[in-house]
C-alpha cells in the first residue's frame, strides 16, 4: 500500500503544476465576448468555446510544435522505419494499453468488449510475441480503444467546454480528466513509479504520440490546406469523432444533421437536433 | 389432400412471391443506388492521365447528379440560411459547390483505393434512409462510412456521408458558423471567405 502512494503524489504535483499554468492562462488571456445578435449567440453557444482566445493562442502553440518538432519525427519516423516494423511497434503500444481499456470496457458494464480485450491481451502477449503481431485481430477479435474521458461520458458527465491542451492537442474537462485518470490506473505506469523509473512514462507517451502523429500525416495537411479555419475545423471534427468513439461507432438511428431548413423553402419542419448530438447537449459544466 | 408439414411451406412461397413485386423495398433501393453510384463514380474518377480540370469536370456532374447539392448547401448554412438575403444566397450557393467540389475531386487525384459496397441499410428519421459501408485499408483497421439517402422527385440523392462518425454537412456547418462570428455575424464575410478559399485551392491545382 505504502508504495502506491508514490505515483499518487507525483500525479497530484504534475496536475497541480498544469493547473497553476492553466491559471496563469486564463489571467492574461480572458474569455471571449458572446455576441449579442440572437443567430450569432446561437452559434457562439454551440461552438462552446468560452476560452477561445486561450484556445487559440495554444493552438498556435501546438501547431509551431508540430511544424517544427512533432511533424518532423513523425515524417523520419515514416521515413526510416519500415511498414511492418512500424505496425508491430502500434501492436505493442496497443497491447501495453490494454489493462487500461480493459478498465475502461468494465468501468462502462461493456463486458463482452473487455473479454475482447482481455482476450486480446492473452493472446496477443503469447502467440503474438509481446504484442508485437496482432494475432487476436486476425482471428476476429478486433482492437478497440476506450478510456477515462469515454467513461464519464457514459456515467453522463458532460463534456465542458472545448480546451486546447499544450502539445496534446483538443480536448474538454472531461477528457482532460480522463487522460490523468488513464494514466493513474495504467499498471505500468504504477509499476515504473514505483521502480523510480518514472521517466519511462513520459518516453513511452511520447513513442505513441509520435506513432499516432504519423497516421494522419496525409489527412491533417490536406484538413489544413482546404479548411477555411484549421482551428474551427480540428474543434468540429474533435467533438464529431469524441461522440462517435463514446457510442463505441454505433451507428445511432436517425442520425441527420439538422437541416435548419425553413418551412417556406421546402415545405417542411426543420429537423431536430439528432441523437448523435445529445452526448454533447447534456453537457454541463463538470 | 394437403397436410400441415406441406401448407406451411406453400403458404411461405406464395406470401413471398406475393410480396416481393408489390411493395419495392427503398432500404434496397438505396444500397443499389450507393453501389452503382460509387462504381461508377470509381471508374470515372481513377483514369490514369486525366487532367485536374478533366477530374473536377467529372465530379461536379458526379456530384449534381448523386448529392442533394441545394440541401447540402442550405444545411451547411444552418441557422444562418434563413436570414441570408436572395442575392447572398445566390453567390453562396455555386461557390459552395464549387468549393466542395475542388476538395473531394482532389481527394480521387492518387486514389487508388476500391469501391463502395453498400453492407446494410436502415431507414432513419425524416423518411431518409441510411446505408452503411466500409473502405478496407491494407494499412490498418477499415472506415467505417455512412450515406444518408434523401429523395428529390423520385430519385435517391445523397444528403450526407458520414465518416467515422464525422458528417460532412456538420463539419462545413460549424466551420461557416464560425467564419460568420469572426467576421461580425456577417454572411458576406463568409461568402468572401469562401471565394478566397476556392481561389487559392484552384491555384494551387493548376
């Protein structure tokens, strides 16, 4: 017991010392102002982003990071290392997160996708040599991700406002708070911790960011250069694709944008918002 | 005489011979029309050796023909549709669409990927139906994709193509929202957006 207590007390000081930059933030930067204009106002509340000025400005943050560090790992990563060496290093950093998925599958009462993922992880840490060859999805039991963020989701704890972490990226409170709690029940997490190897922790996160950065080399670019605001578009695409992943890529029925058409134009009732975006109307602040 | 392990079966045939030409099943329909649309959209899209122009040709009347192309842009507008003037909705619309159609006829440029077949359907709310389909990748898990079916006339138009969860009408919704708050909640700083957008994105194709 004693030793737990190590990784809970190096988590609480590095959250502690985010939320003190966070605070610092949030002095000089402000909040944005809602505009008046009823449409507008209507817009600016579906865009929940209060802190867009912040936002914005570590947006810019992360993206010189990208230009100028992330990206180019990411491109001699892609470069150096072969296809299939690259894919066994995804199926390793895949089956080193399974405890955690599998937490995550329990945690939502999904219990047939944490036997998928605990099979997964048998066989895959056997057969597949440590994780290195996805043997498990071949035999039809496919990867599937889950975490911390996705779990409160499912208990319906909203989302919050969007947030523009440093260096990783989109999130919200929620998911923010599901990337520490990931982290915090994470078994080798602990493990190193608790062997003062802590470090390792960081250096694996940073192996997968990297490994992630590099699959969507292509779609990013192309995102950037045909968006009229990247910004904008990384905040829809993010809630778009956080709603898709908490419904476990379920299609939900009658899922239609809203076509705010009016009644003169077609003759018919403007939909309604659809169930794919209740997730985020039940959101409040957490 | 007839007995009952017979009637059963006979009964089946003849209710099902009966019920097959009458009532045309849309869920079927749409999967038809998603398979031969996306064939034919393959097909002419991946020639070797056509030009940017030739390829954005092609799509556009791919795309006037397939897609509910005065809904996607109404949609797209969301909220800000209705109050757009006559003559803000006639610049908007053809620059929507040329927009659009510079984007995704680039995505077909080194496309060598397979075509669309339709797995499942189902019909969904405001009487659109729902096609379902995966896009195999030899690099990882498929794409899960989604085609919402309407109906103009008669005929089935896509509304929507959703892709892992992400819909193209949302996307270019919250995007245009956006642009309208930045520039005072005005939809002629869209439409000015929008212009200088497509202009830079046809200049870098040719």
């Amino acid at each position: 017991m004693n030793r737990l207590r190590f990784p809970c007390l190096r988590i609480a000081l590095n959250s502690g010392r985010i939320a003190l930059i966070a605070g610092l933030m949030l002095t000089f930067q402000g909040c944005a102002t809602p505009p008046t204009d009823p449409d507008a106002l209507a817009a600016y509340n579906e865009a929940n982003d209060p802190l867009e000025p912040m936002n914005r400005q570590i947006f810019a943050f992360n993206e010189f990071a990208d230009t100028y560090l992330i990206r180019p790992l990411a491109e001699g990563y892609v470069a150096v290392v072969p296809t299939p060496a690259r894919h066994s290093l995804r199926n390793f950093l895949n089956n080193l997160h399974s405890p955690v998925i599998f937490a995550n599958d329990l945690l939502q009462a999904e219990f047939q996708r944490a036997g998928n993922t605990l099979g997964r992880m048998f066989v895959n840490t056997t057969v597949g040599i440590g994780g290195l060859f996805d043997v498990a999805g071949d035999i039809g039991l496919p990867y599937h991700d889950e975490d911390f963020g996705q779990t409160l989701a499912v208990w319906g704890v909203g989302e919050g406002p969007y947030l523009v972490l440093p260096v990783l990226g989109p999130s919200n409170p929620r998911d923010a708070v599901g990337i520490f709690a990931d982290g915090f029940m994470d078994p080798l997490n602990i493990y190193l911790e608790n062997t003062r190897r802590g470090y390792l922790t960081y250096v694996r996160a940073a192996i997968d960011g990297i490994d992630k950065r590099s699959q969507v080399l292509d779609v990013l670019d192309d995102i950037k250069r045909t968006s009229l605001d990247f910004y904008a578009t990384i905040r829809s695409l993010y809630r778009q694709r956080r709603i898709d992943e908490i419904n476990n890529g379920e299609p939900t029925p009658g899922t239609v944008a809203p076509s705010y058409m009016s009644e003169k134009d077609k003759g018919v009732k403007p939909a309604t918002s659809p169930a794919s975006e209740s997730v985020s109307e039940k959101s409040s602040s957490l | 005489m007839i007995t009952r392990r017979l009637l059963i079966p006979i009964v089946f045939v003849v209710v099902g011979l009966a019920g097959r030409p009458a009532a045309a099943d849309p869920a079927q329909d749409a999967q038809t029309f998603i398979n031969d649309f996306g064939h034919r959209a393959i097909e002419a899209l991946t020639e070797k050796n056509i030009s940017d122009a030739e390829l954005i040709k092609r799509f556009k009347t791919l795309f006037e023909e397939g897609f509910d192309v005065s809904y996607i842009a109404r949609s797209a507008l969301g909220r800000f549709w209705p109050r757009a003037t006559d003559d803000e909705k006639a610049q908007y619309v053809p620059l929507f669409e040329d927009y659009v159609v510079t984007i995704y006829a680039g995505q077909f440029r080194d496309y060598t990927g397979q075509g669309v077949t339709a797995k499942s359907a189902q019909v969904g709310t405001d009487g659109v139906i729902i096609v379902f389909s995966d896009i195999v990748s030899s690099d990882g898990p498929p794409t899960k994709l989604e085609w919402i079916i309407g109906n103009v006339d008669g005929k089935p138009k896509i509304r929507d193509i959703k892709i892992e969860g992400v819909s193209m009408i949302t996307t270019y919704r919250d995007q245009f929202a956006n642009e309208i708050l930045q520039r005072d909640g005005k939809i002629a700083g869209l439409i000015n957006a929008l212009r200088e957008k497509t202009a830079s994105l046809h200049a870098n194709n040719g």
